[in-house]
C-alpha cells in the first residue's frame, strides 16, 4: 500500500510522495486512534494524509493537505489569527496578544467540543514564531494554558501547478483529567473535528486574498 513519506532537506520537511489513499485502523492506545486519507473537498482543497495517535497523556497528530489558492496566502490566512474562528467551529476564539517581553508574538485560542454529554474546552497562550512563507510553529505557555505541552508546526511548499502542501505536525498534551474511555475521542474531536469544512474555509479564504493582491513571487522553502 502506498504511503505519505517526509524527507527532510534544509531544515524542512519535503513530500516525496503525493499518493492519494484510503485507510481506517483503530488501534491500541499506544497506535493509532484512527488514520484517514484523501479526502476531496471543495475549490480544490484535499485532505491528502492524517494520522492522530497517543503514548499514555501525549498526543501526536500529522496531517498533509493541498490547497489550490498560493503558497504566501494560504500562510497569510493561517496566520491571520484575528480570523481563525471563522475556520471551524471548534475555534471558539482566536487573536493576537501583546508581545511578550523578549518581543516574541504571542497568540491566543480557545477550542472547545463535545462527544455525548461530555464537553472540554482546550485554551493557550502560545508563541508564535514565523518564517514567511514557508513555516509557522506555535509552542503553548503553560502557565498561561491548560495544557502541559503543545508545539505545533506547519510546513508551506509550493507545487509546480502554484497550489501548496501544507504539513502539519502537532504534539499535545492536556493538563487536565481525561476520561479512559471517552477522553481519546474528546481530545481527537478537539483536534481534528470538522477537519474538511475548516480546509474548505482556509481555501476560499486564501484564495480571496489572491484576487485582492497582484501575484508575487514565493520564497523557495
């Protein structure tokens, strides 16, 4: 079975592999919760690859998605955190904070879903760290959170069409109880719940940032 591989060159993550596949597994609790793939959706944006697993509190998920819309406006979108609540539902609130005292740009986002009748909202102060327009990666404060650990990072490179792959890499762990049994799909929905709409949204997003500006050039990443 084809299968997404990453090679790292210069820092960054390259995709050496755009296959297209179909898989569902339901692992153990230190394998995959689930793993699925290829999913089209609309104005050219797919879901190619994304995997959720979890070891014991610690969460990892890795995703890689095309967009149609240019490499710099669907990173401009993606860091437009003024309006990332209009992405998902699962975005309650998100903006940009006052700077922290060494000067780095925080973030502010409040996330919250609910499987049957439990309910968790996830909130974190993070740091933000740009490199236009080929990489953002978030780590969460704890002190100012309620999670332990969250770093997150997002890869930006250009196709020869002009759309763009985005991979994404998250690590996370909560810093509050999870249930046993329903807590991995609370934490799963937190993460990834309404994963297609949200991609529909960074698209038609990015791609009205387009027509509003003259095309420039993309930084090689």
């Amino acid at each position: 079975m084809s299968k997404m591989h990453y090679l790292k060159e210069g820092g960054y993550y390259a995709v050496i592999q755009r296959k297209p596949l179909l898989r569902l597994k339901v692992l153990s609790s230190k394998a995959l919760l689930f793993s699925f793939c290829y999913a089209t959706i609309g104005l050219g944006a797919e879901i190619l690859d994304i995997e959720i697993e979890h070891d014991g509190a610690r969460y990892r998920l890795v995703s890689m998605t095309h967009f149609d819309a240019p490499q710099q406006d669907v990173f401009d979108t993606l860091t437009d955190y003024d309006q990332l609540a209009r992405i998902s539902e699962t975005i309650k609130e998100s903006h940009y904070l006052s700077p922290a005292e060494d000067g780095q740009q925080l973030v502010f986002t409040r996330l919250g879903a609910c499987v049957l009748f439990y309910c968790k909202t996830i909130v974190k102060v993070e740091r933000l760290e740009l490199d236009t327009p080929c990489r953002i990666v978030t780590t969460a404060i704890p002190e100012r959170s309620n999670v332990l650990f969250s770093r997150s990072e997002w890869l930006f490179t250009t196709e020869k069409d002009g759309g763009t792959i985005v991979v994404y890499q998250l690590e996370f762990e909560p810093g509050f109880w999870v249930p046993p049994i329903i807590g991995p799909l609370i934490i799963r929905n937190l993460l990834i719940k309404d994963g297609a709409s949200a991609v529909q949204e960074i698209e038609a997003m990015a791609r009205r940032r387009a027509v509003a500006h003259d095309p420039d050039p993309t930084t090689a990443c």
